[in-house]
C-alpha cells in the first residue's frame, strides 16, 4: 500500500483511500512529506524507493526514474534487505554522488531469508550483515538455513557449506529461482495445425551447435544456385499460446538458465528438447526466413518469412564442421556431402559478408570459460573460442535478425545498444595509457576504438584491451523504439533465433505473425532485459561459489594472475584455474594487466572472497 502511495504523490494523483490518507498524516506530521495547499511532495531531503543489494554495493531504485537511483552503502543498511521498500535520508558529498543511509524499512518484501552461522550468530547470505539472535545458538558453524525475519525461526535447514551440494540451492534461492523446479510437465501438445504451412522437409537442413546441445532452435540450408540462404527457427509461438499458463510461466522465466551443473528451460522439456527441438530427421514445425543473397553488395536482396515443416537432415557438432571447413572430410554419407557441398560456400560468403559488417561493428576477442564439475566440484575449465563454425552460424543468425527488425519496423521489440558516451571513452583512454599503450581519441567512437585495438596489438595486449573497451560500454538490452545496436553496427537489430530459451524471440515471432504490438510492450522489455541481467549474476554467484570451493580445498597453492582492477586489489587467474577472482592482500600499486605468481591465503564460502598473496 504505502508503495502505491508514494507512486501517487510522485505522478501528482492525489486521490488517496481512507488507508493512504491515514498512514499520509504520519508522513507529513514527521515532515517526510510536506503539503502545499492541496499538493504534496516527499521531502528532498529523504529518498523513498526499492533497496537493490547486488554483489558489491546496494541502492535505492527509484519509484519513477531509473536515473535518479542513488547507492548506499551497507554499513547504512540499518536491518533492511533486498526488496525492502525504504525510507532513506539523502548524505549529501560535494566530492562525490550523493548517497543515502536507511532511517526505516517501510514494507517488508521477504518474509524469510537465507543465513548462516558464523561465530554464533546469524549472518545474512545475501547482505552479509550480522544478526545477534538466540536461535543462532542451535546450528553448528557454517549452517545454512532460512528463517523468518521477524522471530529468525526456522523454516528450511539448507545444509552446511562444507558440502558443495549447497552452491546451487544458495544461489538459485538468492535471486529467487528455485521455482523452476516445479512440475510443469503435464501438458500434451501435438502437431496438428490445420494452416497450409510450406513443406521444405526435401531440403537438406542441418543444424550446428555444441556437442551437449538438447535444444536445437535453429537450422540452415543454403541452395547455391540461386544464392538463397533458409533459415529456419523452431515455432514455439504455434504451442506457447499467448497468455495461456504456460506462456505466463514462460514470460516469468526470461530465460533458460544454463548452469555448469544442469540446464533449467525456459519451456517444458516435452517442447524445448523435443517438439520444438529441431531433432535430426524428425518434422517439425519452424517459423523461415528465406533470403536472397547480393553476392556483390554483401547484403540480402530480399527476404520473405513464412510457416513451414522442414526435417534436419544432420545434427552436426561445431568441431565436425571446423573439420570440414579447413577441407579435412573424415568419412560421410550422401546426405552429409550435400550439406558439406553447400557450407563450403556459403562460409566463403560469410566471411564476405562479415568483413564489411566489421566496418561498422567490432571484432571483440572473447572467450568462454565452461566449468567442469564432478560429484559438485570443479574439476577443470574448458575455454572455448569463436571458430570458423561459429562464425559461419553467427553471420546467418545476424541476417535473419536483422531482417526481422526490419519487417517489424520502429515499433515492436529490439535488441538496442547504445554508443558509449564521450565521458565513458574518455574514461577509456586514461585506463589504457596506464598500461603503457599510447592512445588518443579520434574523430569518432568506431575510429577510436579501431585505433585502440590497432595499438593493442602493438603490445600484444589485445584481449586486455577488448576487456576495456567493452567494460567502457552500455550493456545491450531489450526495448520497444528501434535505437539501433553500436556494437554491431545495425541501424536495426531484434533477436529472433532462439524462442525456446529467450521470450524476447518469442514476443517477435508473435508480432511477426499478428502484425500487432502488445500493448504492455515497454513493461515486457524492462521486464526481460532485468530478468537476462538477473539471470546472469545468479550464473556468476554460482561460478564464483565452485571458484571459492577449489580455493578453499587449495590453500598455499600457486597460481598465475593478472592485476584487473587496481582501485580494488583484484587480480584474476589466467593459468589453471582460468577466471578464478582473488583480492591481493599485499596489492602495491602494481600495473594494470601486469601477470605475477600469487599463493593462496583464503577462501571464504560464503561471501566468495577468495585471498592471495603476490609472491
């Protein structure tokens, strides 16, 4: 209620309940709102909003506008938690953003919270913030359990963190998750769509993904005499009906999850890992893209989009294609030879085509970092590095995209992001002349990231460099205006590729197909571009957990670092353990990305801080 008040005093809508009017007189009787005649206002002296507590700092998130959040810090937390509606009183610092520190919790979101024992006392897992309670006593330490926040009874014992079963129930807990274990199976669905849909099961589809792949969402055929490129994309919208339970459930989810221990789906697995799954020789229905390609000007002359069937002729994994590619054909079959005749091609065409798109976009050297685990620990890391396949696949994901902004318009769902500002590049430019490499801003952003990538190479600090840069950048995100995708270079750019594990993509073949834009659009887009975010710490919380669990098995250990933040005294690993994070208890200003032997002092399970010294 008192949310919903505060909402109303800030839009100007002063047609409060009885309620509202009543809880109103106590905020103006402590001068929290102040009255004007027949007008109200919160006092500029306080801040009422949402507590956000991430994993390095907290803030009050706005009621109206994302852009007056303010931070504060968790010594100012004053018993309040995550989700917490709070009254905070602004601290005002000539030298820096203002801040706030808590005066009250207003509304409580959680009625429970995850803690463990430490010393005897209750220590949030979330927060870190320490609460001196008698039924702390009960536990041994290190004891995970969640209790209510109001007499810290028990209500789950979790386990305790000596067991690395825990990680994965921690961190889905922490960014409320865990609901993805529910039963949704029980649904039937079956292929029986009365429209005359476009039979294409004669072409020799294939698809191209990781060898552990269960969801296929997306295949390529390539007819090289008329130099049209298909590609076609599973139909979830045909059985995800729109604002069924199952599509509510969905738009909850945002997203699959894809953990180093198991994949939660964004859909039910009778669909994401088989009736929507492009499986190899099996109908399905799949939502095309048919192009024609200008061989010539690097672009798609022309594009139509259509229902159809189509069959995967051959699941092929990335590194098979790799083989193929760098024209070392082990043995295959017919079938496999007419697909292997037409990607030969079409990856000369591709690479074409994504040489003139890098005139405007960016080459980012990244790699993937997949933890292996066994019995629940790590084991070891797989790093992955974009290849020939990926990029042959990537450049034909990126036309059908594009084509689906444009046939969408200005008005529907994008993929935006947005150019970095002048202060972010300037910002830039000083963090790279501390490493040594000279650099200079040029005429514009594009030249001037180019010119840094070109002297980066010079010193052959080129991932270090690209680390920079994009950390320099906006972060990509969902919207409902069409403001074009910097770090591609597309004037337009949707995500249409992958519906079984991204609404978004499901949002955009339903616009496609209704010509219709939802009317809570803007709402939708705010909603999974937080949830993707979201979703993305929850995986880093539970890497950073299995990194903390190796660490505290691996105590006085060496390993190879560099120095990646030096404000914090932060380093990461770039040996063995390729991404592992520590803080370096004897830090001396040492140069940014320079490398160092480092042995390990401590690991705490909790709140993931892993210890080293430089030797």
């Amino acid at each position: 209620m008192l949310k919903e008040l505060f909402k109303k005093i800030l839009e100007n809508n002063f047609n409060f309940s009885k309620d509202e009017e009543k809880e109103l007189k106590e905020f103006i009787k402590n001068d929290i709102v102040i009255k004007n005649e027949e007008n109200y206002e919160i006092n500029s002296k306080y801040k009422i909003g949402i507590l956000k507590i991430d994993k390095n700092y907290a803030e009050i998130l706005d009621l109206e506008n994302p852009i007056k959040n303010i931070r504060v810090e968790k010594e100012f937390l004053n018993g309040a938690f995550d989700q917490d509606l709070v009254l905070a009183k602004k601290i005002f610092n000539p030298r820096s953003k203002i801040k706030a520190k808590v005066v009250k919790v207003l509304e409580g979101k959680k009625s429970e919270i995850m803690v463990y024992i430490q010393d005897e006392s209750f220590i949030t897992m979330k927060e870190h913030i320490q609460i001196f309670n008698k039924n702390s006593k009960k536990y041994k330490e290190n004891d995970v359990v969640i209790v209510d926040n109001k007499n810290f009874e028990e209500i789950k014992f979790v386990g305790n963190l000596s067991d690395p079963k825990v990680d994965e129930f921690i961190s889905l807990y922490l960014y409320d998750e865990l609901y993805r274990f529910d039963k949704n199976e029980d649904e039937e669905f079956f292929m029986d769509d009365t429209k005359q849909r476009v039979d294409l099961t004669a072409l020799p589809f294939c698809t191209i993904d990781p060898n552990s792949a269960k969801d296929h969402d997306d295949a390529i055929y390539f007819d090289k005499t008329s130099n049209t490129l298909y590609v076609a994309i599973a139909d979830v919208s045909y059985f995800v009906k729109e604002n069924s339970e199952l599509d509510k459930l969905a738009y909850k989810k945002g997203n699959t999850i894809y953990l180093p221990t198991k994949t939660l789906p964004m859909l039910p697995k009778v669909l994401s890992e088989n009736l929507c799954s492009l499986k190899e020789d099996e109908i399905r229905y799949s939502y095309v893209f048919k192009m024609e390609l200008d061989l010539n000007a690097k672009s798609v002359k022309k594009s139509s989009l259509f229902e159809a069937i189509i069959k995967n002729h051959r699941n092929l994994s990335y590194g098979r294609v790799d083989r193929v590619l760098e024209r070392k054909l082990d043995q295959y079959n017919k079938i496999e030879k007419e697909i292997f005749d037409y990607l030969l091609p079409l990856y000369e065409i591709t690479k074409n085509f994504r040489k003139k798109r890098l005139q405007k976009g960016y080459d980012f050297r990244t790699q993937e970092n997949r933890l292996v685990l066994k019995n629940n620990l790590l084991e070891a890391i797989n790093i992955e590095f974009s290849t020939a396949s990926h990029q042959l696949v990537e450049e034909c994901m990126l036309l059908a995209n594009i084509e689906a902004s444009k046939k969408v318009g200005n008005f529907g769902i994008f993929r935006i992001h947005e150019e970095p500002s002048f202060k972010s590049i300037s910002r830039l430019i000083d963090d790279i002349n501390l490493i040594g490499i000279k650099a200079e801003i040029k005429n514009d952003t594009h030249e001037t990231i180019l010119h840094l990538q070109k002297e980066a190479s010079n010193y052959g600090l080129e991932a270090e460099v690209d680390e920079l840069i994009i950390q320099a950048q906006e972060k990509a995100k969902y919207s409902s205006k069409n403001l074009g995708h910097f770090g591609l270079g597309f004037n337009s750019y949707s995500h249409f590729t992958s519906p079984i594990r991204r609404y978004s993509d499901l949002v955009l073949h339903r616009i496609l197909k209704s010509k219709q834009v939802p009317k809570d659009i803007d709402e939708t887009t705010l909603y999974i571009s937080e949830q993707e975010r979201k979703i993305d710490n929850l995986v880093w919380d539970f890497e950073d957990r299995t990194y903390a669990r190796w660490a505290k098995d691996n105590i006085d250990k060496e390993i190879k670092v560099k120095i990646t933040d030096i404000e914090k005294s932060r380093a990461e690993c770039y040996d063995k353990m390729v991404g592992l994070k520590v803080v370096l208890e004897n830090f001396k200003a040492q140069k940014l990305f320079s490398k160092h032997r480092v042995k390990i002092v401590s690991s705490n399970l909790a709140t993931k801080v892993i210890v080293a010294r430089i030797l």
